[in-house]
C-alpha cells in the first residue's frame, strides 16, 4: 500500500502526526503556451495519525515561476471547505494554478486546529510544476 500511495502521491511531508500528499497533472487542453499561458492541477490528501481529530483552518501558498517570479496565497481553508479530520481519516481536494512560464514550483503550509483549541501548522511539500517539452 505504501508503494502505491507512494506512485499516485510522489510528493510527501509529515508534520506533527499529519501526512500531506501531492500529485500533480499539467493541462495541456486549459494551457495556451503560445499565449504565455501554462496550467496544472495538484491533488492534496491531507492524512491525520493523531489520536484527536484536527481541522484545516487556513492556507499558505508560495508559487515560484522559472524566471523567479514570486505569488503567495493565503486564506481561510481550501476549495471553500475548512474540514475536519478524524483520527485515521483523510480529505481530498483538486485544485489549479496557472503559470506564464512552462514550469515552476508550489510550496506551503496549512494552518490546522486541534480539539483543545491549539493551532499549528503543518508542511505541504514542495512540488514541481513542469509542462512536457513540446
């Protein structure tokens, strides 16, 4: 099972008791190089191995493009949901970003709650955003 988790979700970070898993896929049918114009989707599995429940309250994005251009995102939960996660459970969500440039990185940390009211954060992996060589 590990191996399998390991090949749909290549990239991984684990902090404080939760797993945050990546995979990410270009677009080419919503990508436009000629108009300067790159997409891709990333796939997020949040796995809480704590023995309480915690809730993702906020994110922070940093995505880098390939010339150095720097954007940060941040703002309450993910794909409008602030979920909460059982012990033993997981949350999914499918998200996008746009690029000017065929490739570049994302990186990140969620802000979480647990059930006596203490936040931290926990890490998102970096992952790379690379279009094909055409």
């Amino acid at each position: 099972m590990a191996d399998l988790m390991s090949s749909l979700f290549p990239y991984r970070a684990e902090t404080a008791g939760v797993t945050v898993r990546v995979s990410v896929t270009y677009l080419a049918e919503q990508s436009s190089p000629e108009a300067g114009r790159w997409f891709w989707s990333y796939h997020i599995r949040i796995e809480n191995h704590r023995q309480a429940a915690v809730q993702l309250i906020a994110r922070h994005w940093v995505i880098r493009d390939a010339v150095g251009n720097v954007h940060e995102v941040r703002g309450p939960g993910v794909v409008g949901d602030t979920p909460r996660i059982e012990p033993g459970g997981s949350y999914d969500y499918v998200s996008g970003c746009p690029l000017e440039t065929a490739s570049g990185a994302m990186a990140g940390e969620f802000h979480m709650l647990d059930e006596l009211g203490s936040t931290f954060d926990i890490e998102i992996p970096s992952f790379a955003l690379a279009a094909p060589e055409s």
